[in-house]
C-alpha cells in the first residue's frame, strides 16, 4: 500500500499500519482502565469494546528464538499484534475477556531448560516494573558499568514485586550506564547510574592520526582539554592535554576521539539515586536525588548493588503511605530520617551544589541537619 507523503520507503512504517483493530476503532475514545490483576489491564472504549492486556517481562538482550516464540503467541491469541513497552515489558492484547486465561496459561506454560519463567506476567500498578535501561559495556562506548548485568541481578532480587501490588505506589527503576543519562534516570524512583571516577587516559601516541584534535577539545564541556605537543621517541607530536580538576568524567571527549578512553576497572561504577518522578500526582514531578555515592561494579551480579536496592524498597514498603511515591515519602518523613532508615550513610559526596534555583533541593536548606 503507497504511504501517503513519503519519498522512499526507507526507515520504519507508519505506527497506525500495525494498530490492532480494536485500538485502531477506538482511537482517542477510552473510557478508563483498570488492574484485573498484576500484569493484566482492561481498557474500556465509549463504543463499549474491551482490550485485555497481558504485560510479560521481557529480557534485555533477546535472541531471535525468543522473538519468534513471542510472534507465535501474538499470532495464535492475539491476531499477530504485539507491542514492547518502553520498560522492555512485552504486552499481548486481545479483544475479548474469555481470551485472557488460554493466553495466560499459554505463557505460563512456557518455561526455560532449568524451569525459569520465559513470560513473567506482571509490571503493572503498585509493585516493581521491568527497569527501563541503556546499552551497557555490550553495545555503547562510554559505559561507566553494564546495564543488562545489573538490571538482571536487580529484578531478580525483587521478582516478588514484579507480580504483586503490595507498594504503596508504582516504583519506577532505571539503569543509565553513564551520566550522558539516555536511561533517563533523572526521574526515577530508584536510579543506578553508571559513573566515571577517573578523567581520560591519553594515547599521545595515536591521538593526532585518529582524530580531530579541535573536536576534542570542543567536546569538553568544562573546557578542561587544550591543545599539547609532547614527544615520544624523539618525536614530536600533536596531542591534547586535560585540566584533571575541571574534569567532569563525562565521556563526551572519549566519543569524538577514541585515543581518549576513560573506562576503568577501578575508577568505573554505580552511583544510586533515588526520589524521583514524572507523574504530577499529589505532587509535582521531582528529580532523582544521590543518595549512594559508589558503589564498584560486581560483575557478574552486582549484589551490593542488588541488596541495597531491595533494602530500600523494604523500607519504602513498610513505611510510606498509600499512593504515596518514593520522593513524596521521604519528603514527608525528611531526608534524614529517611537515610536512618534506609541505613544509608550521608557522606559529603551526596552534597550537591547546583546553582540554578530551578535545581534548588534540600541539601542547600537550613532545614537540613547531617
Ligand atoms: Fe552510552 Fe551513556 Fe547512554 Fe550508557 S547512558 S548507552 S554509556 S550514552
Ligand atoms: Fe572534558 Fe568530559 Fe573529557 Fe573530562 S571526560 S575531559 S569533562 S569531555
């Protein structure tokens, strides 16, 4: 079928192309939705039709075995329609409630060789979605950790969650594996954020003949890189030299130039923070906060990180009030009480110093007492 103002047919088609008929009909007129159960929804349109969803977890790096078996389930119950969620949730609808429990038992059915669950179904309302999460050491270039690693280990330490309501609220987890933050975990109830604690090694040796010595240093964004000769072998040659205190360990010099790698074994690991949101329910969305200054990378399943994130998540759960989200609860309770509870050390590395008063958080207040 001709797409209607396109000049070729590269890159993906249309999104409507691919709407199951029932969303398609009912575009832009629902009603409301409700949790039948954790990880099934129903959506009511004004015409009265009904979409069931079933919401799995889904893996971080899938194999095509594993995405054909999810296309034989979409075509068997679904009429080959299936979506992903931006929380890497694999979601199958259907159109009619007595298609719900053959397509539920159809997934609990499917198992991994050692017994593990292939379609955790879950994710939805008061309890722990799937982490939203970048690319990691497998596919980016300036990862501070991984991000397949220490999702897996995470949700593994609170798959109870994923299958239940029992929070107060919805507790939204992100993994970004370095502060360029496409994980966007700025916003998160529960933030692991990869970071760099040491500036750029610099390969004299190789930088002037494998980049742009002027783009370098352009992409440093606290100007901490100039221009170096230095000389190697009685060479002299063309490089750059870095400014180690304004340096940020943000990366941006290591993308325009790979002779300037800072990923390191030592340097390189996991910042935790916590508070954040975008919803503007009760209150207005907030910004994630540190609350964890380091932690090292425990490849291959990170349990300091793990353990410190289901600890605080207990607390939440024991503590907060109904509907009341991560941040809002400890606002209420104050900081910190809540790094007493959590039994969290306050180091000086939690105080941070943004000058923008739209960045003005509790740290800079006499209110607060560490
Ligand atoms: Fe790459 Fe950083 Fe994004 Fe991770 S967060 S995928 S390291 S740019
Ligand atoms: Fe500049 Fe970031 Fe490179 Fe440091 S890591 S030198 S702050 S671009």
């Amino acid at each position: 079928k001709p797409m209607e103002n396109r000049i070729t047919d590269i890159g993906p088609r249309k999104y409507d192309e691919f709407y199951p008929p029932v969303i398609a009909k009912n575009k832009g007129k629902w009603l409301y939705h409700e949790y039948l159960q954790p990880g099934v929804l129903v959506h009511v349109a004004e015409s009265g039709d009904e979409v069931y969803t079933v919401r799995c977890g889904g893996a971080r790096l899938m194999s095509t075995g594993l995405i054909r078996e999810i296309c034989e389930i979409a075509d068997k119950h679904c009429g080959g329609h299936v979506r992903w969620t931006t929380r890497n949730n694999v979601e199958f609808m259907v159109d009619d409630k007595s298609k719900v429990q053959p397509l539920l038992d159809d997934l609990a059915g499917r198992k991994f060789a050692g017994g593990s669950f292939k379609f955790p179904v879950g994710g939805t309302g008061a309890g722990v979605s799937n982490i939203v999460h970048t690319q990691g050491w497998i596919h980016c270039h300036t990862p501070a950790t991984d991000a397949s690693g220490p999702v897996k280990a995470v949700m593994d330490e609170v798959f109870a969650d994923f299958q239940n309501h029992r929070m107060p609220a919805h507790v939204r987890v992100s993994l970004a594996c370095c502060l360029n933050m496409c994980g966007a975990v700025h916003c998160s109830d529960i933030a692991i954020l990869g970071y760099h604690r040491k500036p750029p090694m610099l390969d004299h040796e190789y930088l002037d003949k494998m980049c742009e010595i002027p783009l370098a240093i352009a992409s440093c964004p606290t100007a901490a890189i100039k221009p170096a000769k230095v000389e190697i072998g009685g060479q002299k040659l063309n490089s750059v030299a870095v400014n180690n205190d304004r340096c940020m360990y943000c990366g941006n010099c290591y993308t325009m130039c790979p002779s300037m790698p800072l990923a390191d074994t030592e340097g390189d690991g996991i910042v935790i923070m916590a508070g954040g949101k975008v919803s503007n329910r009760i209150t207005a969305p907030k910004f994630s906060k540190v609350v964890v200054a380091f932690i090292p990378n425990e490849a291959p399943r990170w349990p300091t990180t793990a353990k410190t994130i289901k600890n605080m998540i207990e607390v939440y759960a024991a503590d907060a009030r109904k509907y009341e989200r991560f941040g809002e609860w400890a606002e209420r309770i104050g900081w910190e009480r809540f790094f007493d509870k959590c039994k969290l050390d306050f180091s000086h590395h939690l105080i941070d110093d943004f000058r923008d008063p739209a960045y003005y958080t509790w740290r800079q207040t006499t209110q607060f007492k560490f």
